[in-house]
C-alpha cells in the first residue's frame, strides 16, 4: 500500500453509534390521534452510512471509504392527512488529531419526503459544540434539509449533533421515507473542512454511497 493511500484512510473522524435516542412526545392529552399515538411508540433503528469522501492532504488527495451510524425513530404506519414524528440522530465524533488539529463547519445533508408536508423541525441535545451554532436551511424544491454546525470544534475532542426531530403530515397515500441526501461532493451528504495540524483548511466532502433510507412509514 502506497504512503499516500495509508495516509488517506487514516485521516478520518472516528465515530460511534449515540446509545440512546430522545423520546418523543407528540400531541396533547385529551386531542391524541391515533396516528400520533403510534408516532409516540415509534420503533427506533441504528441504520449505517457508508460515504465515499473526497480528501486533500499533504502531497496529493483521494478518495476513501468513511461511515457513520445513525439512531433514528419514527412510526411504521400513520393515517392519511395526520401528523406524526421522526427523529434522526448523528452519532458521536471524534476528529482524529494525527491528521487534524480541527474540523469546522460540520454538515449534514437530508432528504425529506416527497408525499409528506414539513410542518416544524426541531434540535434537541447534543454535545461537546461550545463556540459553534446551528444552522437549518430547507429546500422545498428538492425536498431537503441541511443541518450545519458553523464553527470550529477540536480534534481529539468527541461532538455529539444534535437530534433532529421532524414534525411531519401525511399525504393521501403511500410510502413515507427519509434518507441521506447529496449527489455529489459539490452537493456532499456529510461534509466538514479538515484543519491540518499547521491549522490550514482542507475539503472532506462525502457522497452516501448508496443512498440510504433512515426510516420508512406507510401511510394507510
């Protein structure tokens, strides 16, 4: 293996799997649907991401395999025109400081239902993001969602993102999915710039190679 390809695969954050997703609580006493009853005992799953990233380094670039797992939660089945929730939570992070000596502006790219209405978001937890802030654009014309994290965190030091929950309405029908988002490292699904350890920034940009589904909800 050449110094540059065993330099490359090592240049990655070290991740891991949140150990408990934040419950949800969904409507009020007295006016509970059943469809936002089911939203309340929505199973949850730990679904993985493989990306492919594009990395720059010291004496060239390529592209290296990465992976992240998310806890994510929402209802198998919901009634037609009702209002359920999701929540889709990043893992655990740790830059790794043989390679970095930060990474700022940490994103994440989702995409949303097309036969579903956005109705609100929220972020609950997270960690470890002192100095930095959350910022939240929706598309509507291509029904997604991106996440970031604007600021420096260090390397070395473990971030937790927070939980995105999702308040979403159903449609008339049909099948209700959420997943990663991005088709390209110009339109990355997760992406960060790497700070080098003499603090010069570098582009991780990461397509989800395929495409993943986080949860999946019928509505019937």
């Amino acid at each position: 293996m050449s110094t540059v390809k065993s330099w490359a695969k090592r240049i990655a954050a070290v991740g891991a799997v949140a150990a408990v997703a934040i419950p949800v609580s969904v409507g009020s006493a007295g006016a509970e649907t059943t469809a936002e009853a089911q939203a309340q005992t929505a199973a949850t799953a730990s679904v993985p991401v493989g990306y492919n990233c594009y990395v720059e380094f010291p004496g060239g670039h390529n592209v290296l395999p990465y992976s992240l797992t998310f806890a994510t939660k929402a209802p198998a089945k919901v009634a037609p025109h009702k209002k359920f929730t999701v929540e889709l939570d990043p893992p655990v992070i740790t830059p790794n400081p043989q390679y970095n000596s930060g990474v700022k502006d940490v994103q994440v790219q989702y995409q949303l239902p097309a036969n579903a209405s956005l109705v609100k978001y929220e972020l609950v937890g997270g960690s470890g993001l002192a100095g930095t802030h959350a910022v939240v654009t929706v598309d509507y014309g291509t029904n997604t969602l991106t996440y970031k994290q604007a600021g420096t965190l260090a390397a070395g030091q473990p971030f937790d993102l927070p939980t995105l929950k999702l308040k979403l309405e159903s449609g008339a029908s049909g099948v209700i999915n959420t997943g990663t988002a991005g088709t390209s490292f110009d339109d990355p699904a997760f992406t960060w710039v790497r700070l080098d350890l003499q603090g010069a920034p570098a582009p991780f940009k990461c397509v989800a190679n395929p495409q993943t589904t986080f949860t999946t909800t019928t509505v019937r």
